[in-house]
C-alpha cells in the first residue's frame, strides 16, 4: 500500500512538473508578445510615437535611451536626467524623462502615470483607488479612442507571453499599467510591451556615459533599429 501511494505522487508530481515545462509551448497562441515590437489592428493619418511609463520604472528608464536616439534623428527632443525605484529590483536605473518633442515627421506623446515609488501619480498627488483603474482614467483622457482601447487590451486584457495566465498589468507588483510603447502610422501599428534589454546592462553607467557614448554600446544599438523599424513601417 506505501509502495502504491509512493507511485501515486510519483506520477502526480511528473505530470505537474511536464505541464510547468510544456505550458508555456500550449499557451503560446493565446498570449501577446513581451520583449519585441509586434503589428497591432490600427492605422493612423500621421506617424506617431506614445509612450506610456511611470518615473520610476526602470524598464522606462532602460528604453530612454534608444528612444532618445531614434527620436533625435527625425527631430529634437528635451528631457531631464532621472532614475528609477531606488528600491525595485533593477534599482536606481539611470534613464531620462522626456518633455516635448519636435520634428516635421513624428509627432510623440510622453504619458507617465505613477510616480517613482508607486505612491502617487506623477505629480506626487494621491491616487483614488486602485493603480490600473487609475491608470487606465488617465489614458482614456489623454489619448484618442482607438489608441486607448490598444493601450487597454495589451496591458489589461490580453495575456502576456510568460505571465501563465495574467496580463502584463497584472502580471507586475503592485498591479499597474506597465511600460509600453506605440508607434503608429498610415501603413500599420507596432506595439512594444516589456523590454528591450535588461535594465540590469546599464546600471553601471552614468547619465552622460549613456548621453556620450550610448550608440557605442551594442545593445542599445540593436534597441536603436528594432524602434527605428517600426518607425519605417509605421
């Protein structure tokens, strides 16, 4: 009888552990791509770029850079030097938050909705229930209908590729709406949703390193064209 109850586990503990290693193969087709750009249902009369962040998110952060050099290529962008969560796992990631942009090609929209610690909005000023809610108040006022709903489903709706089950929003601690970025444009619309390369390759830098000497580097190179590509097919 041990003997037989033995096999039992055995058994059990085999097929859970061959469904934790085949799940993310059987859940592939029903999440949304992380880590890459990849085309959504939308095409826009003029070629833009929206980012949606917090102040201390250090994927933001990590992003900033390349965005900051595909962006000046077309036009002139301000910012000012910031870093994320002194306290999140990639702390104090150097980044740059941007103001205004100008160009005679893209237009941008820089939307960040927390501040560095999740504590607040951007601002510092308090917020009435819950982070997504929140959130999702503030992009419904400040973009137009049809990129809000993109913005809604791929971070609220839609499973993320390695979430098992949750949306990317869901999927962070505490809940809110997380990084992304769109470009748009008359031929088609891309969509990031996570990183680009880890925030962890950069926290050994200073700000004017980055500034200086950042499209030496190769993996904000390889950041630079995968953003400049969506731009092309926008």
């Amino acid at each position: 009888m041990k003997k037989k109850f033995l096999n039992i586990i055995v058994i059990i503990f085999s097929i859970i552990l061959a469904f934790i290693i085949i799940s993310p193969f059987i859940l592939s087709p029903f999440e949304e791509p992380a880590n890459r750009f990849f085309k959504v249902d939308y095409k826009s009369s003029k070629e833009k770029v929206i980012v949606i962040s917090w102040a201390g998110c250090p994927i933001g952060a990590s992003l900033s850079w390349p965005l900051y050099f595909t962006l000046e290529k077309y036009g002139n962008v301000t910012y000012y030097n910031w870093h994320s969560d002194p306290k999140d796992s990639f702390a104090s990631t150097p980044g740059l938050i941007f103001k205004n942009y100008t160009s005679s090609r893209l237009s941008a929209n820089f939307i960040y909705l927390y501040n560095e610690t999740l504590t607040g909005n951007f601002k510092n000023q308090s917020i009435t229930g819950n982070l997504v809610n929140y959130g999702l108040s503030e992009l419904k006022e400040l973009l137009s209908p049809q990129l809000y709903n993109i913005a809604k489903k791929y971070t609220t709706q839609e499973w993320i590729s390695g979430g098992y089950f949750q949306t990317s929003a869901d999927s962070v601690s505490p809940h809110h709406i997380n990084t992304i970025i769109i470009i748009t444009g008359s031929n088609g619309t891309y969509l990031l949703n996570g990183q680009l390369y880890s925030p962890a390759k950069i926290a050994s830098y200073s700000d004017n390193q980055l500034l200086n000497n950042g499209m030496n580097i190769s993996y904000i190179q390889n950041a630079c064209k995968q953003i400049n590509n969506a731009v092309q097919k926008a």
